[in-house]
C-alpha cells in the first residue's frame, strides 16, 4: 500500500445516471470515472444528493460482489449494503466508491472456489488461506487518489470495517467518524457476518 497519493489521479468523465433498486427505491448519481489510478483498474464514484457544506460527505467505500449486487446471493451481506449505502448517502450528501475488488480483491473465480471450502466446513478468512490467498488482500490507494480527485480531504465513512479507516488515515484522508451500517443478517450469511465480526472486528451487532 502506497503511504500517501502523491501520485495523482484526474477525473475523466462525469455522467448523470439513474438508479433503480429491486425494491423500487430510485436516485440519480452522478457517475465519474478517472484517469492514472495506482492500480489501473476502472473503479467508479458515485456522487449522490446535495452535501451540506457544514459537515463532511458521507462516504462508503463498497468492493464490487457479482454475486451479491447483481444476483442477490444471500452468501453475504453486500448487496443489501450496497441498496442501504445508496440511500443513506444520497439523504445526506457523499460518495459511494464502487471499487473492483471482487472477493476482498482475491477475484471471482477464487472466491467461488473459497466459497467450495466453506461449504466444506471453513470460514470465509479460513478459506482463502486454505487457497493460498490473502485473507483480505484489498489496497485502498485508488480509492484515496479518487476522493483526493473529487477535492475530498475528510469524511465520514459507513463502514462497519475497521481497516477502511486505518488504510485512508494512512493514506492521508481524513476519516472525521465511522459509521456503521444496518445487520443484513440472513440463515445463509450469519456464519460469514460471525467470522468478519470474530476475525477480523467489523462492528457488526449479532445477536
């Protein structure tokens, strides 16, 4: 991990979109890309509601999940925290990063490889050191380099991940509060909710 973003990245193009949920709830966003992130790959802000100038944006740096976001896996919680991160930022003003970094970043076809092994009786961190893999192999300098790009210093960050934090504090973003999302428990993720709470302190309240 780089210890600062002194190698800089520019925003490349900015686009309305609209977004639509399996629920129905529906925003608009303003999607930008960028040009000379650290790690070349095409992650994606989203620039939701009207910020108040008085505090700072509201942010969630959210690892794409295929399985999750798009086809609903109840396996993890990410696809609900992607629909509630969406929300909550565009009521208050902010930035979701929506960060190519399938699987904590070990990529889709080793996680369900890893997802092979969990089935077999290992957790999710377990499974991926049983692969030869990282527990959690996710670099947060792209994500720094955009925010620094979008003239954003200092935010609030919904997380419940601690590490988000500690990576962007080191990286020189100022992380002003964590705030933590809602439990999307589930009979099929609350093994995984466990391991990330047990594993590795995400601030997840299970009952």
């Amino acid at each position: 991990m780089e210890s600062s973003t002194r190698v800089g990245a520019g925003v490349r193009t900015r686009v309305r979109i609209p977004l639509t949920f399996g629920d129905g709830y529906s925003t608009t966003a303003e999607a930008v890309t960028f040009d000379g992130l650290s790690d070349g790959r095409e992650h994606l802000a989203l620039v939701l509601g009207e910020p108040d100038p008085r505090r700072a944006p509201l942010v969630r740096l959210h690892s794409e999940c295929l399985t999750g976001d798009v086809f609903g896996s109840a396996r993890c919680d990410c696809g609900p925290q992607l629909r509630e991160a969406v929300e909550r930022i565009a009521d208050t003003g902010g930035v979701l990063l929506y960060l190519r970094q399938e699987g904590r970043d070990i990529g889709l076809y080793n996680k369900l490889d890893a997802y092979v092994l969990q089935d077999s009786g290992l957790d999710t961190y377990q499974a991926n050191a049983a692969l030869g893999l990282p527990e959690d192999a996710r670099d947060y300098t792209a994500a720094a380099q955009m925010l620094t790009a979008l003239g954003i210093s200092e935010l609030e960050l919904l997380t419940n991940n601690p590490d988000k934090a500690r990576q962007l504090g080191v990286l020189g973003v100022a992380v002003r509060r964590t705030v933590p999302t809602g439990v999307h428990a589930t009979p099929g993720n609350l093994r995984y909710l466990r391991a990330k709470a047990d594993h590795t302190g995400h601030t997840i309240q299970i009952a």
